[in-house]
C-alpha cells in the first residue's frame, strides 16, 4: 500500500496561530503520511482576475487538494464566523473542477469563545456542501480557550481534547484507506 498524503489548510494566517498548531497536532495524529500545508495567501477571488487566467496559486492549491488523500481544515471562529482568507480559498477552489468530490475531510477548531469555535465548524461545513467532500461528522473537535490547552512546544495537552481528536484522525485515516 502507497504511503498517503494528507493536505492540512488553516484559516489563519498567524504563523504561531492555535488553528496552526492544532491542525500540525492533528496530522501527528493522523498516523505516517505525506503531510503538506496549503498556502492560503491568495489574491482576493475576482471574476477579471479569472480571466486573465487563473493565478498560479490557486492552480498550485487546486492540485494539492486533488492529490490529497484526506484533507484537514483548521480555523478559528472571527466574528461568529470563518475567516475571510478561508472563504477566498474556497471561492477559487470552486472554479473550474471538483478537487473535492469524495475527498475525506475532517474540521477542526480553536477559538477563544466557549463553544470553540462551533459556528465556524456549522458554517464550514455548509459552505462545503457544493464540493460534495466526504465530509466527517465527528467526533467533533471544538478547542475552547485554546492558550490554557497548548504547551510552549505546540502539543495539545489535555487529554480530553486529544482523545477527541485521536478519534477524528483515526476516522479521517480509515476514510483515506477506503478510497485509495
């Protein structure tokens, strides 16, 4: 069997960012795979900018997201919602093609609100509907106040949160398994 290849996307662009962190944390998880980080500093989605042809970015994560085995969304909650630089991403990624169709995904959140980011999951997999991903229900993995459960070297330290997330890379792996 190939060795897989799982592709991790944070809605945040802070490089010290909890969403980073748990998103790294959730790839250890994951068990050995070819892990890749996809850069979401695209330029702001724009029909004119599209026709010029499409930037080499956007090509660049389009094609991560098709060769991935699985893919993990990390992001934190702004405004009771996703942040913009995630919704951009997916808004190019919805042009031209469907990298997404039966990709295993599994979302993940922290958030300094006390649901942990639970409306950007709801509204995440919302926006995920269109690309018909298969998408994981749970264990959902919602990180409350996540400076008091990371440690100074990025490792999620309460145990609680870990199981949860344990859980959701063994699912998200098996998922990969079954469709490679």
């Amino acid at each position: 069997m190939r060795d897989l290849t799982l592709l991790g996307l944070c809605g945040s662009l802070r490089t010290e960012s909890f969403n980073r962190k748990l998103m790294h944390v959730a790839a250890k998880s994951f068990g050995p795979a070819q892990f890749t980080e996809g850069d979401l500093n695209l330029p702001l989605f724009n029909e004119d900018v599209e026709a010029q042809g499409m930037p080499q970015a956007v090509t660049r994560l389009k094609e991560q997201v098709k060769a991935a085995d699985a893919v993990v969304i990390a992001c934190p909650e702004y405004n009771k919602a996703p942040p913009g630089v995630l919704k951009n991403a997916l808004d190019w990624l919805s042009r031209g093609g469907q990298p997404w169709t039966d990709k295993p995904v599994a979302l993940v959140t922290a958030a300094a609100g006390r649901a942990g980011g639970e409306r950007t999951q709801f509204a995440l997999r919302l926006m995920m509907v269109t690309f018909r991903p298969y998408l994981l229900q749970g264990p959902e993995v919602l990180v409350s106040g996540p400076k008091d459960h990371f440690d100074e070297h990025g490792a999620l330290v309460t145990e609680s949160y870990q199981g949860l997330l344990t859980d959701l890379m063994a699912a998200l792996r098996s998922a990969a398994e079954a469709r490679s």
